[in-house]
C-alpha cells in the first residue's frame, strides 16, 4: 500500500488550507527565540522572560473559549483571517516596545489574536473531511506546519546573531501573506453554523468547557500535562543549551529543523502504520516518548545527546498530535465542535501559561538535571492518565445527561 495514497483524496480546501499554514509557519521566529530575546537583547533574567511566556499562555487561555464559541456561531474562516491579520501588525509593533510592563502587555495581546487561528483551524478541518479521512487531514495539516518550521526557527537562529529585530519583521510578514491566502482564495466548503435554537438557553459555563463530558476532562488533564512538557522547549531548553553546553542559538534553531524534517518524511508513514491502533495506545506512547527525550537533556554534556533526545521526543511527538486532534473531533458532537476544539486549546494554553515561567524558575534556583528529571516524571503521569482514555462517540443532543 502506498502510504502516501490516503493525501491525494483530500479535498482542495484542506490543501489550501496546507499552504497558508505552510506559509504562516515558515516565518515562526518570535515565539521560539522570545526568551532569548528578552534575556540577550532586552537584559531581563530568565524568571522575567519565563513570565512573559506564562502571560502568552494566559493570553492563549482567554482565546481558546472565545474562539470555540466564535467559530460554532459565524464560522471558522472569519477568525482565522482576522486572527493573521492582528498578529501580523502586533509582530510589527513588538520591538519597538522595550519596558517590562509594555513588553507583557503586547504579548498579551498578541497571544489572544494569534491563538483564536488554533481551534478555528482544527474545526474546519473536521467540517469538510469526512470522518474516514480526518488523521489523514490532520497529518497534512501538521505537515505543513513541520515544513514550514524546519525554515522559520532555523533560519532565526543566525538572524538573531545579527538582529533581532528582523525575527519580528520576518514573522509579520509571513503571517500577513498567510491572512492574503485565505482571504483571496475562495473556500467550496461551508461551516454547520450553531444557530441560538440548536443550543439551550441554559448552557453553563462547564458545558463550554465540555466539563460535562468525563471523557474529555480525563483527556484535557493529560494533556495539560504533556503540555507542561513539551513547551519546556520554548522555555529553559534554550538557556541550558546556551548557558550550561556553551551552544549556541544557531544550534537551538537547528533542533527545529531536526525536528520538523523527521516530522515532513516520518510523520504520515508512521500514522498510516499505527492507523488501527486505539487512541489510548497512540497517546500514552507518545506522551511517554516526550517524557523520555526531555528526561534525557539533564544529562546531556554536549550536542550529541542533545539531538538524540531531540529524536525520541519528536517520535513522542508525531505520534500524539495527530492522534490527539483526531480523537477530540471523533468524539465531539457536530454542533459543539467549536467548543470542544477550543477546550483541547485551552488546556495547551493553561500549560503554556506555567510550563516555561515554571521550567525557567526551577531552572535558576535548582540547575538542569532537577529540572528534566521533573519534567520526566510529569510526562510519565501523563502517560499513564493517557491510557485511560475512550473514544466512543458522544450522542446528539450534546447536553442531555
């Protein structure tokens, strides 16, 4: 069997869905090297630029909800082109802001306009695949994203030597073409709006949460968890590469690449192999793997097991990923896939929110192997909570008990 096979029946939205993704992910420079940046160029101490992050992930918290509500009601395309849109004028306007205070609030703000594209963009995909092509559909889509970051935070690594300044600017543009893709190319495919009628009047806030569906509580608290491991990379990972292994950004950079070229020729052959595996198998492997590779940086003492850890980690990651968005669109009833997909962002927001201002704290007050032996230890409950998941779809009306 050609295990490529499976892309080529996928609808034309969906591809161009892929190339303004690709687009948009290619110039991602900011966020990887934010850390940096706020240390080496603005002179804050790393629990400083760790908060600046932990605010991104608030920012990301409030948008998630927001976004999942929004696109049930109007649509995902609306928020996905205002979304690039704003990001792409706030990347302008970051460097030119330098106080502390200031520099938090433009990334709060910048954090809540990018992150309303995640859930938006994981609906439409579930709207116009069918439901036999949705791993499929997710691989592409990660794909894409993987190609794109393979150039972006590689190539920010030897701007950032000379500039940092230009990561900003490269950001923004590549951002606001993404926004031009999606706005002048028409989409054949229509979104199943929730009209007011099709939901009770009397939804809590649990239910916009999905908190009253068990399956996805069990499922988001292990996430939050494998979250808080995985944005290690964007928090201390940096600083220990640079200030304990003497390594330089260029380095760090070149570990996306890594990462995103394994993902580009790895990542739909070893989907379509694991294709009938159950979720819970997928997941808690991949949770498991991401625990390992982070477990293995604190005793790195140069590259090479850097980048050996860097590989089981990305395996941790290609597994998980397309797993994950696949079994929340599976279970989610149709009319809520909004609020399910912004719930699955939500909890990656809450982890960003703590994962590099923790990681970055423990860093400094208790060294590196302290740090990735913690880090080990939450993927590992992460893992085991993984296991424990279901997936048998959710029935219509998605509110009654």
């Amino acid at each position: 069997m050609n295990i490529w096979r499976s892309l080529k029946g996928l609808p034309h939205d969906v591809w161009v869905l892929a190339i303004a993704t690709l687009i948009n992910r290619a110039g991602t420079m900011v966020l990887p090297f934010l850390v940096l940046y706020l240390t080496r160029e603005l002179g804050f101490s790393a629990p400083r630029a760790g908060l600046a992050l932990a605010v991104y992930g608030a920012g990301a918290i409030i948008a998630a909800p927001i976004a999942g509500r929004l696109t049930d009601r109007i649509g995902p395309l609306p928020i996905m082109r205002a979304s690039l849109v704003l990001s792409g004028i706030l990347l302008l306007v970051m460097p030119l802001v330098r106080s502390f205070p200031a520099v938090l609030a433009v990334t709060l703000v910048w954090s809540i306009v990018s992150e309303l594209f995640r859930p938006a963009n994981l609906v439409i995909i579930a709207d116009i695949v069918p439901a036999d092509k949705l791993k499929p559909a997710y691989a592409l889509s990660r794909l894409a994203i993987n190609l794109g970051m393979s150039i972006g935070p590689a190539a920010a690594g030897f701007i950032a030597e000379e500039s940092f300044t230009w990561i900003f600017i490269g950001d923004a543009v590549t951002t606001l073409a993404a926004a031009a893709v999606l706005i002048v190319t028409p989409f054949t495919a229509s979104h199943r709006i929730a009209h007011p009628h099709a939901e009770p009047e009397r939804q809590s806030i649990l239910d916009t949460l999905v908190l009253d569906d068990r399956r996805m509580v069990l499922f988001l608290s292990a996430i939050f968890l494998m979250g808080v491991v995985f944005f290690q990379i964007e928090g201390p990972l940096p600083l220990f590469l640079v200030q304990d292994l003497a390594l330089s950004p260029a380095f760090y950079g070149g570990l996306f690449t890594l990462n995103t070229v394994m993902i580009v020729f790895m990542e739909v052959p070893l989907n379509a192999a694991t294709a009938h595996w159950p979720h819970r198998r997928a997941l808690a492997i991949g949770a498991f793997l991401f625990a390992v590779g982070s477990g293995a940086f604190g005793f790195a003492a140069g590259p090479v097991l850097v980048i050996i850890a860097m590989m089981v980690w990305t395996f941790g990651e290609m597994l998980l990923f397309p797993q994950a968005a696949a079994y929340v669109a599976e279970i989610a009833p149709p009319s809520r896939r909004g609020q399910y997909m912004g719930a699955y962002s939500l909890a990656f927001s809450l982890s960003f929110a703590v994962a590099p201002w923790a990681g970055t704290s423990a860093y400094a007050r208790f060294g590196a192997l302290s740090l990735w032996l913690g880090v080990f230890a939450v993927g590992v409950v992460s893992a085991l909570m993984m296991i424990q998941v279901r997936a048998e779809p959710r029935a219509e009306p998605a509110l009654s008990s």
